[in-house]
C-alpha cells in the first residue's frame, strides 16, 4: 500500500497546522484549531485562517510549489532522498526546515538520507543541509564562519544565500554584484539586498554572498511571499504574467499603500535600465506586516542580456511577451506606467530619479575592481545603450500624449 505524506506546518517556530499528501496526488492544508483562535497570521495571502481545509487536486498549493527547490538545488536534494525529482512534495518534506519567509514543513517521520560524494564539494554541502531555495542558479544556504561562510548543517537556520559561479555563464557573480551596485545607485532611497563577493574554503570556490533579508540578527524568520505566491501561480509560471498585474495587485489589496505601486515601478524601470531581462514574478516580494503588505528589499539584479542568449523581457510589458529588450521604447514604458494607474507626472517623476543618478550608477561599475574590465566596459555600454533607447525620450512622449489630452 502507498504510503501517504504529511508534514507539521510551523509560522516561525508556531505550530500552524498539517500538510498533507493523499493518494493520487491532492495536497491538503488544514490549520489547527488552536492557532486560529489565536489569531496568529495566516501562513498565506491566498489562504486565509479557516477551519476548513485547504485542497488543491493539482499536488503542493501555489504557496507552497514554490518553496520547493529549482534546477540543480532540485537535483542534489533529489540524490540525496534517492526519489524522483519531480515529487515536490517529498522535496519539500525533506528539506522544509530552512525555507524563504517564516514557514516551515517538518517530516514526522524523517526519511533516511543518501551519502553523496565528496568529488562535488558543493553538491555533498547541499545533501547536508535541511534547506531549501528556489531558482535554477547553483546556490548554497549558508551562515557566518568567523570571517568566512560555510554551508549550513542538518536543521541549522541559514542567514546568508551564496550563489556560486556557473560553467555556461561566464562572470556571472561578478555581473550580480556589479548590477546590484548600480541600482542602489539609481535608486539611492530605496532598499536593496547586502551582497558581497567572499571565498567559501570549505567549497574551494568563490560565492556572491547575500544576506538573508527574511532573517533577523537573531536569526527570527520573517514572513514574505514572491508575486508568484501572492498571484496564487505555481513556480513553473513564474514567466506567465505582466508587470502591470504586480503593480495592479497592490493598488487593490487592502493593507497595501500607493506609495509601494510608485516603488515597484521604479525598481522594474532600473531593472530594465541595467538589461535585466529574467525579472520575472519570483524576483519581487512583499513582507507580511501588521500594517499589511510592503515590498521586501530588491533581489536577484542580474544584467542578463550580457548574454545573448537572454534578450527577450521575462514577462508581458504593455501587452507584448516576449519583447526583446533591444525592442523596449518610451512608449512601453508609458504604457506600463498608466497600467499601474499612474499619471504623467508620476512617470516622468520616476525616469527623472534615473536619469539624476546614472551618472553615479555607471561610475559604481566602471570605478569597480570587481569582474573583468571587458565586462565593465560591457555593462556600461549596455546601459547608455538602453537609456537612449527606450528612457530619454520619454518626457517628449509624456508632453505629446498630455497636449493631445488637453485637446480633447
């Protein structure tokens, strides 16, 4: 007989409620009693606290698919569970001690783990852990060291993410940390996740180290949820969708202000603005707060049309998919910026805080001892490139568009 799954859903070290995998693949979330007349959070957006259950017949609900791990993360976690790595729900039973936000998924009943071989450093590191992170980048969850990092340990709670070099990708953490740079340039009020560049001895390799922003100092876990989540999409969908719809979601949630629509706008107008075309629904977030919903810091800047095998925008912009980035003009922008139910002064405002800062941005990445000259020269051009192209011309567009108004 089929052996059916469950789990013990924590909120921060709260009991939550049960996680349950029946035969034929239904998933099923029901809170506990008792944390609902305690009227702790809801451990979702999209799952209200209920006595009734929560069932999904399509495997993990959203909120939880995309806890799961992605890419080569996916796979070592697969070795190491020795079970098929399309079975999220075991990924996540196995490995739902550490995940993003403040929820954990813990196995009553611990499956046995595989030794894998020490010849891939980084892949036994991932095998020891009992954590878990989603994207397709080869990473790590790690915690200070001393004056270095080292990968976290069986339930041990992580405080810092390192992404590692890719074979296919040449300066690929270099490019991140020089990004990065340039949007806390361009966008000098807002917040943007600590990054710095560190060897990582027991891995023999270099990492671009990233401060986990749902940890405290302490190491409490706080809660945020990816648009994927909060859009209620499974992690394969992270692709399907606008940008237009995240800034749409925040001016029609209750808790959520206008003034986080008029920062994420600005933080997709840098993204663009660096050649960041993989930004997709997973790569923004919001906090829970007592207040409601507000934005998390900025994550996972990558100038990705460095390559060029990445030049198409990662979701819909202004009713086009798929647009190539070399493509994208005024008028894309503008008409993003009136789908977020702003109007030409917001916009205008917006582009404005770019163009005072990209002076400053440009001199982050060529004044920088980080990555290759080449690459620096490279991402700079970019960048001019893309202002030119699809930003300074805005104003104009904004003008015109109000004179034919004022017309009419």
């Amino acid at each position: 007989m089929a052996k059916t799954l469950w789990g013990k859903v924590y909120y921060q070290e709260i009991y939550a409620g049960i996680l349950q995998e029946e035969i034929g693949g239904r998933c099923v979330f029901t809170y506990d009693e008792s944390y609902i007349e305690a009227r702790h959070p809801a451990i979702s957006y999209t799952m209200p606290l209920t006595k009734n259950p929560y069932k999904n017949e399509r495997g993990l609900h959203p909120f939880f698919d995309n806890l799961v791990a992605e890419g080569w993360f996916q796979k070592a976690q697969a070795k190491t569970l020795d079970i098929n790595p399309n079975h999220r729900f075991a990924l996540l039973l196995g490995f739902g001690h550490d995940l993003a936000g403040a929820v954990s998924v813990i196995d009553p009943e611990p499956q046995k783990y595989r030794s894998l071989s020490h010849a891939d450093e980084a892949l036994f590191a991932a095998s020891l852990s009992r954590a878990s992170l989603s994207g397709v980048q080869r990473k790590l969850l790690v915690v200070k060291d001393g004056a270095s990092f080292r990968p976290v340990k069986g339930s041990e709670l992580s405080t810092h993410i390192a992404k590692l070099p890719s074979g296919e990708l040449n300066e690929l953490i270099e490019l991140e940390y020089l990004t990065t740079k340039a949007i806390k340039n361009l966008l000098p009020s807002d917040k943007v996740a600590d990054l710095e560049i560190f060897d990582i001895p027991s891995l023999k390799e270099r990492a671009l180290v990233i401060s986990r922003f749902d940890r405290t100092k302490s190491k409490k876990r706080l809660h945020f949820e990816e648009f994927n989540q909060l859009l209620n999409r499974y992690s394969k969908d992270k692709y399907s969708g606008s940008y237009e719809e995240m800034g749409q979601f925040i001016n029609n949630t209750p808790g959520c202000i206008p003034a986080e629509s008029e920062r994420l706008f600005q933080r997709i107008l840098a993204s663009l603005l660096i050649g960041n075309t993989d930004a997709h629904l997973k790569n923004f977030a919001m906090f829970h707060t007592k207040d409601g919903l507000r934005l998390t810091p900025s994550y996972d800047l990558v100038g990705s049309m460095f390559y060029p095998q990445y030049r198409s925008i990662a979701i819909e912009i202004a009713n086009i998919k798929d647009l190539d980035i070399g493509a994208l003009k005024s008028k894309h922008l503008s008409i993003m910026g009136q789908k977020f139910g702003f109007d030409n002064d917001i916009i205008l405002d917006a582009v404005k805080t770019l163009e005072n800062n990209l002076p400053k941005a440009l001199s982050s990445i060529e004044s920088s001892n980080v990555g290759s000259k080449q690459l620096r020269k490279r991402l700079i051009t970019i960048m001019e490139a893309r202002w030119n192209g699809g930003f300074k011309s805005i104003g104009k567009l904004s003008l015109k568009r109000q004179n034919k108004e004022e017309k009419s």
